[in-house]
C-alpha cells in the first residue's frame, strides 16, 4: 500500500512538473502576462528606490552630522522591518481613508510599486554606505587636497563604488522580484492586472492548481538565477 501511495505522488509530481514547462515554453498567454507584470513593477520600484537611495546613502556616508547615529539605526531598523508592516503602512496611507486616498492607487500596479520602493530604499541606501565606507580613507583625503567641489567629490566617490553599488541595485531588485505580502495587500491579486508571480503561485497553490504555480515557480527561480549571474559577475569584475 505503501508502494502504491509513493508511485502515485511520484507519477503527480512528475506530470505537475511536465504540465509545467508546457505552460513556460508553450507562451502560455497567462503566465507571461503575470511574468511580464512582476518585472514592470519591479524594475520601476527598484529604478526609483535606487534614485533616491543611492545619492542618500552616498551624502549620509560622505558627511558627518549631528544624528548620523539615530539616522543610520533608522535605516538598519527599516531593513529588518517585517514585509506584512510595510504592507499595512501603505495600505493605511493608499486607503480611500488615506492622506492619499484620492489618487486611487490602492490595487493597482503602482500602488505595488510605492509598497517596493519602502521596501528596497534602505537597501539601497544601506549597502550604498557600506559600498562607500569600505573605499580607501586616503580617496577622500585626496579630494579635498586637489580642491574638489562636492559634486565632484561625489562622483569620484560613486566612480570608484560603482560595482558594489551596481550591486546594491541588483540585490534590491532581487529583494522587490520574490516580495509576496506586500503585493497581496497593496495589489490585491487581481488576473491580468496586479498579479505576480509570488501572488498567482501563492494562489494557485491553495486552489490545488500546481502546474500554473511551478511554472510561475520555474520562472522566478530562473529570475533568481540571473540575478545571482549579475551579482557574480560585478564582483568579478571589481577584482
């Protein structure tokens, strides 16, 4: 009886896993639609986390202020935030109960996005200081010696970091790519509209529907892959 039950959850994993990458390569007009909906939004909420994080981070490590402390535990507290908090904080702003309630952005692909953007601006903020304090200590000594403005300083700076930022940049899309809670609470998960990968697997899942989330599942995953590939290859190139 044993036997039977093993053969039989055999024989359902392998046809859910051919069923599978018959949906991935077939151009299943569904799952590239949600494919095509994760990347959108991830790559403009990682665009704008990265605008704004990374000129951030860059004055907070070039500059010394009075509560740079309190400032730099505010954005280290920010990155071991729970997902689910960012995703209630937002909901609570992008309500129609909200300060920004009116604008409509509640379930939509750009209500995702502001959700990812708290999320991965102390990524990028964070790993663009540690990028910065790790340089040589004479870079900055030598700018100040040939009467370097700010704004060049600045970019030598961001000149000689720029693989450990381009990584940052990396890791954080990696970070918005795989989020779930956020997405549920500020998307929705509505079909052809604010579903993403994380959210139709999650979905599919508990409806019993396996193949759509492993295909979903095999796709995030190579996602995954380049990601690390691009990661790999920065830091080669650093050396």
């Amino acid at each position: 009886m044993y036997g039977i039950e093993r053969n039989f959850s055999l024989y359902f994993l392998s046809e859910s896993i051919y069923k599978a990458f018959l949906l991935v390569f077939s151009l299943d007009s569904e799952v590239y639609q949600i494919v095509w909906t994760s990347i959108y939004i991830s790559f403009w909420s990682t665009t704008l986390s990265a605008s704004v994080g990374i000129p951030f981070g860059a004055l907070i490590a070039l500059r010394d202020f009075r509560g740079k402390p309190v400032l730099l535990l505010m954005l280290n507290t920010c990155m071991a935030l729970p997902t689910v908090v960012i995703g209630l904080f937002c909901y609570a702003i992008l309500s129609r109960m909200g300060p920004l309630g009116n604008l409509g952005l509640l379930f939509t692909p750009t209500g995702i996005a502001i959700g990812l953007f708290v999320l991965a601006m102390p990524i990028s903020a964070n790993l663009t200081i540690a990028a910065i304090q790790n340089l040589d200590s004479r870079l900055e000594l030598t700018c100040k010696l040939l009467g370097a403005t700010p704004l060049q300083q600045f970019w030598l700076t961001m000149k000689e970091a720029r693989f450990a930022v381009m990584a940052a940049i990396v890791i954080a899309f990696g970070r918005v790519v795989s989020e779930v809670g956020i997405a549920m609470m500020l998307g929705g998960n509505i079909r052809g509209f604010t579903r993403t990968m994380t959210t139709a697997i999650a979905l599919e899942t508990s409806k019993g529907e396996f193949e759509l989330g492993l295909a979903l599942g095999f796709v995030l995953m190579f996602v995954a892959l380049v990601i690390n590939g691009l990661i790999f290859f920065v830091q080669r190139g650093r050396r």
